[in-house]
C-alpha cells in the first residue's frame, strides 16, 4: 500500500506544496468524473420529468456525443499546436458553461444544441476530448514498465469519481425528502453542480507545468510513421466497432432501462451504479497486475468477453434483484480492458505521435458512442426494453475476436520475446 501511495504522490521539485503535472492531471480526472457520473444517471431521468419520449431522450444524448466527437477532432488536429494547456482549459470553461445553460432549459431543439456546444456526456464515463491530451502526457511520467500502472491509477480514479457521481445522483430524491424541494428543482440543482465541477477543473489545467507543452508544435496535419499508420488504421476500425457497441449502453439510457422495466428509483439506481463503478475502480488495478502476466491483449479479451455475456442476460431476467447482481458482476470486469488499450496505443507509437493517436482512437470510440443512442432510443420503444442490450453485447463479443486475431502477435516494448 506504501508503494502505491508513493506511486500517486509524486510531487514536482519545485517546491514542497507544488502538484506535479501527473497528480494535477489525476484530480482534474477525478473531478470530470464525478460530474459524468452524476450527469450518466440523471440525465435521461431528467430529460424523462421534462415529458420526453424515449426517442427524444436518446437524440439529445446523441448530440452531446456528437459534440464531444467534433471536439476530439479539432483536439486530435490541433491540440499540441494551440498547446496542451491551453485546450484542456478551453474544453473545461465549453463544458461547464454548456451544462449550467442546460437548467431551465425544456425544448427538444434548443437542449440539442446545448447538448452539443457544452458537450454534454450522457454515457456515465469520462471519454470527453480532454483525455486525449491527458493521455499524450502521461507516458512520459513513467518508464515503460510503469506505464499500464499510470493509466490504471488515472482509471481508478477515474471510476471513484464515477461512483461519487453515481451516488451524487440521488441528490434529487434526497433534497425532495428531506428538504421539501420540488422533484424538478432538485434534478436542476444536480445539474448545476454538474456544470460547477466542470468549471473547477479549468483551474486546474491552467496549473500545469510547460512540460505539458514539450513536444514540438506540430505545422498542419501530424505525420505518422508507415508503421504507425498501418496499426491505428486496424486498431482503430476494431474499436469503431466496440464503440458502437457501446452507444447502445450508455449509463443514462441503462438507468432509464432499470427505472422503465423494473420500477425503481432514482436513488436504488444512483447507488447501483455506486457499487459499479467501485468495481471499476478495483478492475483497473487487476488489469495492470495481470498484464504483467498475461500481456495487454489477452487482458483485454480475457475479460471483455465474460462481461459482454453477463450484460445480455440482464436484459432477460425476470427481477431487479437478479439484474442488479448480474450487472455488478459483468462491470466487475468491463473497464479491465481500459487502462491495458490505453498504454496498448500509447506504447504501440513514438513519443510525438501520441496525442495524434490518442486522439484519433477516441474519435472513432466517440464516434459510434454518438451514433448508437438514438437508434437504441428507437428499439427500446418499437422492439423490446432490452434490445440494446442483447445488441450491444453481441456486437463487444465480435470485437473481442477481432482483437485477438489482429493483434496477439503484437506486443508493446515490456513484453518482448513473449
């Protein structure tokens, strides 16, 4: 445990109360976290209380994602040439303003907008643009062994402030019990916080040291090596497919699934996906020490799969109790593949290609996250509640088999002569 703690605080020598880039990095995560797991559950509760129908629901959802999407490209393009600092301040003051303008808000159009401009994330988890150049920079925090360790602490901490999130979602309910507050107040006051932590971590970003900013500003287009651009096109292709896959799943159309075919409350649902992103968090650190001996890639698919499975039978059981248990297990294992793909990409390019990188894998993952919720919307109202589920499961498993067959052969420098 002292390991780890000294593995977390690595303060900059630049004075004995100075954050060094890594940690400001981890905080901002946190924060950014906390906001998406509270604007994950709530959000198409919300939107439900304001007398949308399911298909309007997952288009709003579908325009936040969009908007994330055309801010991953400007990021993906530009960002080491307006300076890393610079945008994830940018992307933080967008963000927060979009959600505090999104209270009081009640028409379809107007919200899509919103939604877009504010890039509002209705998935539960954190894969906005600013993890993009989070991501660029933490590599060179660590050594190559190091690596997968940096980005499964920057995932746990990621998934505590989930479940913060998550349980900060039953602030309507609580405000509504205990302080007498209309059930609609409540829900704005949720989304206020929202868009308040959003804003605190420009703060932060601002703090960041120049290193941040080490890389050479890239004129035009970055290059990649033939190498490089022979991987990303595949690998990125694959996850346009589990990303797709994805959209269908998101937290807020999951809490509307629970909340339409089992009845529960905001509350029992905010402190289920407590418990599940508590089992995210742990997952990352299992991810990282099993890579260590199994390798990224059979990581990532030895534990992708079992969760995609246990996601399809949720969507048949009979009872809440039983889908509830079911839907801890499958995120117990999850997120596993998250911080093992991450240092995957980053070590499979050279130093200066990695914000490009980065940002082109989530572009393709936020991509078909902003695609999938509004057909998912459309089949839970003409199929089947579940429908999405059962889809977006089958379509994981697929890519799971992909991934083993494209890349098993391929291993990051750690794991060479394996």
């Amino acid at each position: 445990m002292a390991t780890g703690l000294r593995f977390f605080i690595a303060p900059r020598q630049l004075g004995a109360c100075a954050l060094s880039d890594r940690n400001l990095i981890y905080v901002a995560a946190f924060l950014r976290a906390v906001a998406t797991g509270l604007i994950g559950v709530l959000l198409g509760l919300y939107l439900a209380r304001l007398d949308f129908e399911a298909s309007a629901i997952g288009l709003v959802i579908s325009a936040g994602l969009a908007g994330m999407t055309a801010a991953l490209l400007l990021v993906t393009v530009a960002a080491d040439r307006i300076g890393r600092r610079r945008t994830l301040v940018a992307l933080a003051l967008l963000g927060g303003l979009g959600g505090l303008a999104t209270v009081g808000l009640s028409s379809v159009s107007t919200l899509v907008v919103v939604a877009f401009l504010g890039m509002l994330n209705g998935q539960g988890r954190d894969r906005g643009a600013a993890l993009v150049v989070e991501q660029a920079v933490l590599p060179s925090t660590g050594t190559e062994q190091e690596r997968t360790r940096i980005f499964a602490w920057y995932n746990v901490l990621q998934d505590v402030g989930h479940a913060l999130g998550a349980l900060l979602g039953a602030l309507p309910t609580l405000l509504q019990d205990w302080a007498g507050v209309d059930e609609l107040a409540g829900f704005r006051a949720a989304v206020l916080l929202y868009g308040g932590l959003l804003l605190c971590t420009a703060l932060l970003g601002a703090r960041l040291s120049p290193a941040v900013d080490a890389v050479a500003k890239a004129e035009g287009r970055p290059q990649l090596s033939p190498e490089s651009r022979r991987r990303l096109t595949r690998i990125s292709a694959l996850f346009a497919i589990d990303s797709l896959a994805g959209g269908f799943l998101g937290s807020a159309l999951v809490a509307y699934f629970f909340s339409e075919r089992f009845g529960v409350d905001a509350a029992t649902i905010a402190a289920l996906f407590v418990g599940a992103r508590a089992l995210n968090a742990v997952s990352h650190l299992g991810a990282a020490w099993l890579a260590r001996r199994i390798g990224l890639v059979n990581t990532m698919v030895y534990t992708h799969i079992p969760s995609s499975l246990l996601l399809a039978t949720v969507a048949v059981v009979p009872d809440f109790a039983t889908a509830a248990v079911l839907f801890l297990l499958r995120e117990g294992l999850v997120e596993m593949d998250v911080p093992t793909r991450q240092s995957y990409v980053m070590a499979m390019v050279r130093p200066e290609e990695r914000t490009f990188a980065s940002g082109l894998t989530h572009l393709v993952r936020v991509g078909g996250w902003a695609v999938a919720p509004s057909f998912a919307g459309l089949f839970m109202q003409s199929l089947a509640l579940g429908a999405p589920l059962v889809l977006g499961a089958a379509m994981k498993i697929g890519y799971d088999l992909l991934l083993y067959v494209s890349f098993r052969d391929v291993h990051p420098p750690e794991e060479a002569g394996r």
